[in-house]
C-alpha cells in the first residue's frame, strides 16, 4: 500500500525564517514524488516534482530513499508562500493513481 | 496549456436530487481523468479513476451506484451524485492525465445539501 505521511497539520514561521515542511512515504517500489501547492481560494497546482531536481519560487525537495522522506524546504519563507501544501506519491510511470497526504498549512507571519 | 474546467464552481440542492458535476480538459485530450473528494480541512481521497469508453475504476469503500461515472469523449468526464443527502456535502475536484505527463486539477466543485 501506498502512503504519505506529513506530521504537521500546521507550521507557522517568521518572514525571513528557514521552512522545511516534513512528508515521509510508504511504498513498495520505486515511486514518483511531488509537491503540491493549494493557494487561498485557488486550484491545486504543482509545485515541484523530484525527478525534475529544479527549484521552485525558492523551493527545493531532495528525496531520500533511505529515511523514505521528501522534505520541502526554502531557506527564506515569504509572505505569499502562506498556503497548503501537499505532499504526493504515484508509481512511475504514466496513469498511476497518485496518493496525497494530509497537508501542511505553511503561515508566513510578517 | 493544459487547462481543466470543472463545472459548477457551487451547487446547493435538496436532498434526495441527483447533482452533476462536469470535468473537461480543455486544450488537451485526456484518456484518464480522476475523482477527489475532499472534505474540510482534509486531504484529497481518490474516489475513482475515470477511464474514456470503459467503466470507471472505484477505491475502495466508494459506492459506484452512488457516484455514477460517464467518461463518454477525450476532453470530459462526468460525476454524478444521486439521491444526494447532506452527508455528501463536500468539495469534489477532479484532475485530467495529461499524457505522457501530469494530472491537472480543475477548480473544484462545492456540493451542499440541504
């Protein structure tokens, strides 16, 4: 079975402030990660893929196959970065069904 | 590129009435589209994959009598709630595959019943 795991339901930091968002996985194989980013009142929208290895509006994800982990991070949190973020594994490959975590709401404090 | 339209963005009905909800890939043609149903302050559970000219593939626990899936042509598929009761408020969102590529989401769809 697959499964993602994010322990925070939320996560506040100051602006300026380093955020790294947890996301741990569960699957049997090799999966495709992702982050998926949901702005207030706004669609689902993907932030960054980790076969892609690119940054993202200053986010980076390395995925670690040995703690099975995905942490999102960003070395400057922004006030526009406030949003839900969602942590997300598929198999590889085309048609798979992709599994979300619970998300973590990010809250940038000015 | 790589639009989804979802449609209606809001619906309020009164229980016992069957509500449908659209899903159309705009500018692309999407074999597979899928179903998500997200309730407050949650994440989004997969309820089906909808698959162009064949039944739709169900998860686990989610009555296909209840939510009857259409996926008659390449760019939409439909959801569709019967004898919908306030239980099945919630918030649907359906995603199209782009082939070859990614899912993409449409706006969502807010069911309540009355």
């Amino acid at each position: 079975a697959q499964r993602v795991t994010q322990p925070e339901k939320l996560l506040s930091v100051f602006k300026g402030a380093p955020v790294e968002l947890k996301c741990n996985y569960s699957y049997s194989g090799s999966p495709e990660l992702f982050w998926y980013v949901q702005y207030s009142r706004q669609r689902l929208q993907l932030l960054l893929r980790h076969i892609s290895r690119e940054s993202i509006k200053g986010f980076t994800a390395d995925l670690n196959k040995g703690e099975t982990s995905f942490h999102l991070k960003k070395p400057f949190a922004q006030e526009e970065d406030s949003a839900m973020y969602y942590c997300a594994l598929s198999g590889r490959g085309g048609y798979q069904k992709v599994t979300f975590g619970t998300g973590t709401k990010l809250q940038v404090i000015p | 590129g790589a639009v989804v339209s979802q449609h209606p963005s809001w619906v309020i009905c009164k229980s016992g009435t069957s509500v449908k909800i659209e899903c159309r890939s705009l500018d692309f043609q999407a074999t597979t589209m899928f179903w998500y149903r997200q309730f407050p302050k949650q994440s989004l559970m997969l309820m089906a994959t909808s698959n162009e000219g064949s039944k739709a593939t169900y998860e686990q626990g989610v009555e296909k009598d209840k939510f009857l899936i259409n996926h008659a042509s390449l760019t939409l598929s439909t959801l569709t709630v019967t004898s919908a009761h306030p239980e099945d408020s919630s918030f649907y969102i359906c995603s199209a595959l782009l082939p070859g590529s990614l899912q993409h989401f449409g706006d969502g769809t807010r069911l309540s019943i009355l």
